[in-house]
C-alpha cells in the first residue's frame, strides 16, 4: 500500500470532498493548513491545534534552513519530532520567501543566491538544494522549487513559467519517490490562462501525487484570481490534490473550494490574531473597539473552541489593550479554529449535496454580523 | 461551616504543611501563586495551571484598577468569572504598586495620591477604597492597604508601620467579615524585628484570618531577609496562613518554609521565562546559551508538564533565538510546573518528617547542574 493515497469522497458541482492519506495520519479536504513558519504556529502549541481538528500545518524551508538549520532538524529527529506535532506537515519550497522576503543577489537557470533576511549573510538555493533541505525537515508534503513573478506581466510570467518547468523537473529527479515524502509540483502562469495551462500540462506529464497553484493572491483582485483559478482547473488532474497557496481569507477559501480546490495556506488567521482581529461566523471583529470593552458575551457561544466559547469580548479586548500575549493566543486559537471549522462544514456541505447553500449561509452570517 | 479555615496537617521543625480551605477549593500549603497582574498569568491560559495543579494565583489591583476598572469586572462577574479561572484567587492591596510603579503625588495619613503608570491621569487610593475595588474584583483572598517603605530607614520605617497599622485597622472595619472574602493583614516594620513584633501584635488584635509579611524582597541580602522572618513569625499567630508577599527564588522559599511560611508569590518563574529562563531541578537554565543549540534532551524527561518533557532544549533554543512566542510559553509553563512542584514536594517531604533532607537534597540538584 503507497504511503500518500488521495480519495474524492464527494463532489457537488466542482466541489470536492476527499480524504489524503499521508504518514502520519489522513487529512480531510477541503483542509487549511495553519502556517508555522519557524516550526511554530505563532503562539500555539500542538495540542490546541488537535484541539480544533487541524489536520495539517505548514512549516517554511526557506526560513528554517537559515535558522535553526535543516540538517540541526534532520539530526533532532525531523521537524514532526521537534515541534511535537504528530500529524502530517507540508513544507514549501522555499521559493516564495526568497522572491518575497530574501534580498537577491542573482538569479539564473541553474537556481537563486540571495542574502538572508536576518543577519544578510549569503545563500543559493536551487531545485537540488531546496529538495535536499525539505527531506532534511521531514514534512509529509514538500513542493517543487519555483520562481515566483510578478503574476501580470506576461513576458516575466512566462519566463518564470519555463524556469519553473525545468526546475519542476529536476526536482523530480532529485526527489524521484513520493514513498515517505510527497512531492508536489506547483502550477506558474500568471493570471494568463494559456500560460497556466501550459505548466499544468508539463507538470502533470512528470507526475507527481499532488498539484498547487503558485503565484496567486499577491495582491490582484479576488475576482481575477477566481477567474485563473477556473481556467486552471480543467488542466490539473482530477484525481490528485490541488493546492491554492497562500490563500486567504474565508471567502477566498469558500469561492476557491467551488472551483475544485481541497488545500489551502495562509498566515491571515495567525496574523489577524496577533493584531486583535477575531474571525468569526458573524464576520470580522476587531477586539481593540471601544464597543467590546463591555461585552460580556464569548466570541461565539457555539464553539467548541476554549478560545470562542470561554472568554467574553469584553475580557479579549482588555487583554488586547493591556498588550497581554494571552490575547494574541486566543484570538489566534479562534481564528485558526474558525477556519479548521469552515472546512469541516464546507466538506460536509460537499457530502450533502448543499455546497452552495452552505457558502449563502455563510455569507449571509458574515454580512449579518453580530 | 466558615467559609474559610486553615488546618495545619504536619510540622517539621517551623515547617508547616497544611490545607487553606477558600470558597473556590482547598489549597495545599506551602503554596505558590503565580502572578497574573492584569488578570491573566502572563502566556498562560487556565487549563494549563491546572495540568500543573497551581492552587491559587495572584492579581494586582492597582493594575486592574486602572485597567479595565474594578466595576467592570464586577459588572462582567468577578474576577473568577472573567479570567475562566476557577480556583482561589488573591489580590493585593495595591500599596506595593502605588509606592513602585506609580508616580507618587501625595501620601497622607488618609491614604496616597498617584498617577497611573499607563496614562498619566491621577487616582487615590485609601484603605476604604482598595477594600471596596478587590470587593469589586472578587477574589477570595483580599490584602489590607499597607505603605511599603525602604525597608532599612528606621524613621521612614516606624512611620509607615504606625500608618499600616491604622489602615489595616480601616480595612478591617471597611470589610467587618470575612464570609466571601477573606482579609489578611500585612506585618511591616522593614528589618527591625521590634517594628515587626509591634506591627504582627497590633494585627493579631485587630483579628485576621491570615497574615502576610511584606515590605521584604526588595533588594536586602538573602540572609537580612531570612533573619527578619525568623524574628517576625514568633509574633504571627500559629493557626492561620503566613503568606510572603513577592518571595522569590526556589531558595528563598525553601528557606522561608523553613522559617514557618506558608504561602508565597512572585513575578520570577514568568518574568524569567519570557527572558529564555528556565528554572529546573538541574538549576535555572539560559536557554539563549548556544551549548543548547544541539542539545536534545527535553529540560526535564521527569516533569509532568508537557513544556518541561515534550520539546528539546535544541528546539526552545530555536524558538528563544527566534523571538517566538511559543518559547516564552513553554519556559514560563516549565517555570511554574517548576515552582509548583518544589511546593508540592516541600509539602511532601513536611509530611514524612524530612524536610531538612528535601532541602539539602534539591539544593544539591541546583549545585550538580546539568
């Protein structure tokens, strides 16, 4: 029996509900996979995270192969044993931070030399190096090395569509079984449908046991992200995983999910929750308001969450306003388990036939708000 | 029956172990509170400080005086209530802040005038006043008002013990029973055991169901400090709970214990926590030190608290050098798993009759180290 097995359970229009089998344990799709960037969800231990049925995290190679190190990590035991965390974990490629974050010093076919963030000393990454340092890190889903552009520029767009290719390819040579660690190869091209279509096609003729979206949400309006993402769909195999990232906000994940997605990423959640935000079914709440300093009522009473159900508003937004990390912590844990709770109902909408229902009644509680 | 009472269980030598029975549960002495200043205990929800069975924790009201406000608190249910914390709380008088953090406009012998350290805006503070803000608050333990002099100029010193002792007598008559809340008085007289033999007997007159030594612990030497208790806890009455407020380092207690205290608080376990400190049976720990970049051993394979036993001190070097949250959280959790199982094992050891060997044998762990 192969180590990675994915299932479509269920499908209503587009919408599809699955189940991934990895290594350490099957993720239900449509999943959100809070994001840990240095081998930590930002203020939350692992058993909050089981807590709200995460079923998967996301930890960065380009972030830790600076600090602490892939090899340090490989030695510990492997991030699963390090973090503490039993369930599957995806690592990216490394590839977006060091477009986003790194300074660069050069690029080329062969790979991408930039200076770190933190202390500006210099690295080079390349297909060969970012899938030596992900199966230095473990993760149960790692993804193909890509470059990614500006996504409206075309002549860019298409440039880093060919590199990318190519350094799809060498990834597969590097990395050529998917047995302990799936390799998933990610679709570049812009918000130009042809171009998406193209890097679809190649990747799939390589193979690989799962497919993301690279290079969407930086920025251009949901509406053309919606669109690409469409016109992408009917070029990634339907039968493997597909995987949006970086995305986004509830609505982005409901409207993505419609259009045949099963897998997101995105730091909103965490971050929203270290600036006072609150996700909720009635929408968007900003804890710092002067309104909720008296509001004895819990974010939501009908949460299964400590966090939403055990505080009232009142008490988050003191805690908020005196700086409190606690308030960080909560605000972040019903956050991430309002977005784990989204997926579990949009799977379950899926399953009964009522996907668009669903997402109407969820908009119709964001726009009715509290 | 009272709603509250103490039972002294075993003594060894000055030793005592015993049960302090409060509206919300018993709590075991020698007991350590951690302190949550602004209602929560800095990084740590409830259910954390209950896997580690802290009995009782501590909240300022100078701070919550100032922010959110005592009605408020009241209003939204007591301070129980708010924090989701269910055990004993205690609140200070607000006298230790007065004199340390905010800026003093006046003191007379009515009470002090002072400006908050937050916003500038002026307050005052009186005996009547801080009993009616911590009835406000709602915790079960409530301190008497007391003026928190240097502790070594005799004048300044015999001046605030005269003034102490005619707050403590407001208090008293401010809050005439101790059926829901229980009031304790606090001994000055800085390190002159005739000042604090005269402010104990004054406050066993007025009648209090525990007594606290305060005015220590703020910069004397060790051995001043140990050397005033045993002078002082003669004149503090033998059938109620001896609380010394701010103390301190495990050593200091465990000499304290020593010397007939019986409960304790302070701000080091969490403070040095969120300052890469760990204090552990091997002695207290700079996890920021680089010999722990490689170091996989957990602090403690032997605690029950999971930050103590689940994560590599490689991984908490990582996530201090990291700046991440999680590391405070997991040294602040360890810290007070810590604390709280010296108490739990000073009470242990009381119990067998051998508590000079716990004590030698815990320092002897310090000693040893790693």
């Amino acid at each position: 029996m192969a180590s990675f097995a994915f299932e479509i359970t269920h499908m209503d229009g587009s919408a599809r509900a699955g189940l991934f089998r990895t290594p350490h344990g099957v993720i239900p799709t449509p999943v959100f996979a809070p994001v840990g960037t240095q081998a930590t969800v930002k203020t939350i231990p692992p058993r909050d995270l089981y807590e709200i049925n995460a079923p998967l995290i996301l930890a960065n190679t380009y972030h830790l192969h600076l600090r602490p190190g892939s090899e340090l990590i490989r030695d510990l035991g492997g991030l699963h044993r390090v973090m503490a965390w039993q369930r599957p974990i995806l690592t990216d490629s490394g590839g977006f931070q060091v477009f986003s974050l790194a300074g660069i010093n050069k690029i080329d076919d062969d790979g991408v030399t930039f200076s770190s963030h933190i202390d500006g000393s210099r690295h080079r990454l390349t297909p060969e190096r970012s899938m030596a340092i992900q199966e230095n890190l473990g993760a149960d889903i790692i993804m193909a090395f890509d470059e990614c552009p500006i996504p409206t520029d075309r002549a860019i767009v298409e440039r880093a569509v060919m590199r990318t290719s190519r350094w799809a390819e060498r990834c597969r040579e590097a990395h050529p079984d998917d047995d302990r660690q799936a390799l998933f190869g990610i679709v570049q091209g812009g918000i130009f449908p042809d171009l998406r279509a193209q890097s679809a096609e190649h990747l799939q003729r390589l193979g690989f046991p799962g497919y993301a979206i690279g290079g969407l949400a930086v920025g251009e309006p949901q509406a053309e992200m919606l669109r690409t993402i469409a016109a992408t769909e009917p070029f990634m195999p339907a039968d493997k995983p597909r995987y949006l990232m970086g995305v986004g906000t509830p609505d982005d994940m409901l409207e993505s999910i419609r259009r045949g997605v099963d897998m997101f990423d995105c730091v909103m959640p965490t971050r929203a929750g270290r600036h006072g935000t609150a996700y909720t079914r009635f929408g968007r709440l900003n804890l710092r308001n002067a309104k909720f300093s008296t509001d004895r009522r819990p974010l939501d009473e009908a949460s299964d969450c400590p966090a939403s159900r055990d505080y009232s508003r009142a008490y988050l937004h003191h805690l908020v306003r005196a700086d409190e990390m606690l308030g960080d912590m909560l605000l972040t844990w019903n956050n991430l388990a309002y977005y784990c709770g989204l997926m579990a109902g949009a799977r379950a909408a899926i399953a009964a036939g009522r996907y668009d229902d669903f997402v109407a009644e969820t908009k119709e509680g964001w726009a009715r708000g509290l």
